[in-house]
C-alpha cells in the first residue's frame, strides 16, 4: 500500500492529463505553452529552491553520478552492439539506442525525486545537471554516428543548448548556493517554492497528454526491446554498479529513480530533426511510460519503504 500511495498519485496525475488531451481541455498548443513554462521557469525554479534549501551534502554527489553515468553509458554501448543482431538497420540505429538510454528526467525524474521520501535531494540534483548533459550529448551522438551524410555541424547548436539550457544554469547556481552557505532571501525562496509547486503536477499532466498525440505504428518488436532496456537492463546496471560503489540505500533511490524512468517524450523531436525512424521512436516512448510504472514501483517497493 506504501508503493501504491506513492506512485499512484504519479501515474493517476499523468492519466488526467491524458483524458484532458482527448477531451479537447489540453490541446497540442496548450500542451506546448506550458512544456516551455515549465522548461523555461517552472523546472529551473524547482531544482534551484531544492538545491538552495538543502544540506550541504555535495560529498556523496561523486559516486551517486558515477553509478548513474556508467549505467547509461554502458546500456548505450550495449544496445548499439546489439541492434544488428536484432535487425535494426543502419539507419534508424541510432533512434534506436537513443530510446534504450535517454530517461525521462525533467518532466518523470525529477517529480520523482522531489516528492518521494527518502532521497537526498542534494546529491541527487548534483547529479541531475551532468545527466542532462550525458542524455543529450549522447543523444545526438548516436544520431549522427548512424547519419554520417548528415556530417557533425549539430555540435555547434547542441553545446550551446548546453550552456542555454536553463535547468542545468538553475542546478549550478543553486549548487553554488549551497556551495557557499548562503540563501536568497525569505520571499525569493518562497515565490521559488510557489513555482515549483505548480511545476511538479503541471509536468506530469503534460507527460500525459503528449503521450496521447504520440502515434505507435510500424514495428513493435524493436520498440518493445528499447523499452526493456530503459526501464529494466538500465536500472539493473544501476543496481550492480551501485553495490559495487557502495552507495547507500538514499543514494541508491536517487540513481535508480532516474534509470527506470521512461524515454524522454523529447527525443521524438530530435528524431525528427535528424531524420531517424520517428514511429521506432514514438512506440518506444508509449511503451516505456507503461512500463516504467512497474519498474519505478520495483525501485520504490526496494528502498523507499
């Protein structure tokens, strides 16, 4: 009953959204508005109060990232070996991988880990930041290396989204908050609070009404395996590797929260962009947010309770 009461707050939020999509009370332009609210002020703020407000506990940020970069990494190098013995053609190779690594973390993470008891919320944002780093970058990487006539000019945009992107520049200014021992004042961290108050629903209600306008068509055994290795073989390296760093059980919760959550619906978009198999991508996402339910109670049932 502990699992259920607190994933299903989570998934009942993202039906909601979803139900609202179909009724007409959340259409795609009102989707996309507040998508960038909360990209551009509603997650920034969330991660900056969180960082602000919390203990001074960067010393445990190392290993936390450490377990949660390997994993990504090596489930990546894996599925990438593995796709032309599943058949995967060069082409939609790296749509492919990219379905099989790339979490989630903005919109299903970090509610996650700003909402479950347990997880120490410091540690768990200094590695939030770099991850986003890593999904991306590795994102794009993949893309390109099975789109070589696309040639490598997508760096230049991609590491200035890096710098631009405004939930890493919240992360770093907010470490450097905790970093120096000070804190806004009163009213700032309370209207920060507000914010991300209404950020962590809004989030949820939008993961479910995109997942309504995402078409799944076209072949479903690829998918179904990209979904297996981002919401089970992801977390699972996370679990091997965590033992074997020695993190804690706190620790442990925040790495594997951001392994078995779903594809990130962005990703659609970036498949787009880079002409790679938009519906391999599309099932991927729907079938990985089914499944995550599932994992992330597996994750919560083992160390939040």
């Amino acid at each position: 009953m502990t699992v259920l009461n607190l994933l299903a707050p989570i998934f009942m939020i993202i039906a909601l959204g979803a139900v609202l999509q179909r009724r007409g009370m959340m259409p795609a332009e009102l989707v996309s508005g507040v998508n960038r609210l909360l990209y551009w002020v509603g997650l920034p703020a969330a991660v900056f109060h969180a960082l602000a407000a919390a203990e001074a506990t960067s010393a445990r940020f190392g290993a936390l990232f450490g377990v949660m970069a390997a994993a990504t990494i090596v489930n990546g190098i894996w599925s990438w070996i593995e796709a032309p013995w599943l058949g995967v053609a060069r082409a939609n190779r790296g749509t492919f991988v990219q379905a099989s690594f790339r979490g989630n973390l903005s919109f299903v993470a970090l509610p996650l880990l700003l909402s479950v008891p347990g997880v120490p919320i410091g540690p768990a944002l200094w590695a939030f930041a770099p991850m986003l780093i890593i999904h991306n970058g590795g994102t794009v990487l993949v893309l390109l290396a099975s789109k070589e006539e696309r040639g490598w000019k997508m760096w230049g945009p991609v590491a200035k989204g890096f710098v631009t992107n405004p939930i890493i520049v919240a992360a770093i200014l907010g470490a450097a908050v905790q970093a120096v021992g000070g804190q806004p004042p009163a009213a700032a961290m309370t209207t920060l609070q507000a914010l991300a108050r209404m950020a962590l629903p809004l989030a949820l209600l939008c993961v479910g009404a995109t997942l309504m306008t995402v078409p799944v068509r076209g072949n479903r055994r690829l998918p179904a395996i990209a979904s297996v290795h981002k919401v089970v073989v992801a977390p699972v390296l996370g679990y091997l590797f965590g033992r074997w760093a020695g993190l804690d059980d706190e620790a442990m919760l925040a790495a594997l929260i951001c392994l078995a959550c779903p594809t990130a619906s962005i990703s659609l978009t970036i498949v787009k962009e880079m002409g790679g198999d938009q519906a391999l991508a599309a099932t991927a996402i729907v079938y990985s947010a089914v499944a995550s339910a599932a994992s992330l109670g597996v994750v919560i049932a083992l160390f939040a309770v």
